[in-house]
C-alpha cells in the first residue's frame, strides 16, 4: 500500500474513485487506463487544445511598463517571463516611490514649522530693535539730564560766588 493510498484510505476516499473522477471531468471519458496510454503513445493532441476556445492559440501581448520593450523574436515564455520580473521590480519601485510621500508630508508641516519659527525670529529682532532704541532714547535723555545737572551746578556756583561777594 502506498503513502498516497494510506492517505485517501485514512480521510475515507479511495484514489482510484478519486482520479477517475477527476479525469473525466478534465477529458470526459471515463477509461483512466486507456486515455493515460493514449496521452504516453502520443496520439492525445497537446494540452494546448484542452484550453478554453477564448484562450486556445491566441497570444496575448505581455503588457510591460513603458520604459522597456520586447525584444524582436523572443518567444511567449521569454516574454512572460521578463514580463513577469518587470512588473515585480516595477511593484517595487513603485513601493519605494510611495515612500516619499510621507516625507513630503514631514517636509510640509517642517516647512510650516520653520516659517513659524522665522516668524518668531524676526518679532524677536523688531522686539530687540526696539529695546535697543528704547536704551538710546533713555541714554540720551540721561545725557541731556546730566548736561542740566551740570549747567545747573555751574549757574548754583556762579549765584553763590556773587553771593559771597556780595557779602
């Protein structure tokens, strides 16, 4: 008894029934045995014509995307085949394309961000300017103050020499 046997046996079906079944639904005829050395004899026609009329000798074109072409003379399997690599590189490029866009999210909100903080920069340049103008108005006025206090001390000095003279 073989493996495959045991495991149809185990899981209450027979492979015999099974294949048989499975073989007429496939050819429609119900002599496993006979088709099987019709298929080995080579007198079965090939597995192409079994495909459905819509798909039976027709080549399609093996779509790839734009930047390559199908070179002259490669066969449908080459064409598959490339075609099929194409589009795995092509999904992943495209994958790896897709990772910009959070980046050009981060970039937005990182552009917003610094166009705020040049915002609060230049308020504390104006802000500094006029603390600056706010110091040379003061500075200025303490300068006038002390020129007064001077021409004032001098004027108290004059009016007191006279008035000591006077006495």
């Amino acid at each position: 008894m073989s493996l495959i046997d045991t495991m149809f046996r185990r899981n209450g079906g027979d492979l015999q029934a099974d294949v048989s079944e499975r073989w007429r639904d496939i050819h429609g005829e119900d002599d496993l045995e006979s088709g099987m050395a019709q298929i080995v004899s080579g007198q079965v026609s090939q597995p192409r014509d079994y495909a459905p009329p819509a798909v039976r000798g027709v080549e399609r074109p093996v779509e790839v995307p734009t930047y390559v072409q199908h070179a002259e003379g490669v066969d449908t399997i080459g064409k598959i085949t490339s075609g099929a690599v194409i589009t795995q590189y092509e999904q992943l490029a495209s994958t790896i394309e897709a990772m910009r866009e959070p980046l050009k999210q981060w970039i937005a909100e990182y552009e917003s961000a610094l166009a705020a903080l040049n915002e609060q920069i230049a308020e504390i340049d104006a802000t500094a300017a006029h603390i600056r103008d706010l110091g040379a108005g003061t500075f200025k006025r303490l300068q006038q103050s002390s020129l007064a206090i001077a021409e004032t001390r001098k004027a108290c000095t004059d009016v007191r020499a006279k008035i000591e003279a006077a006495i």
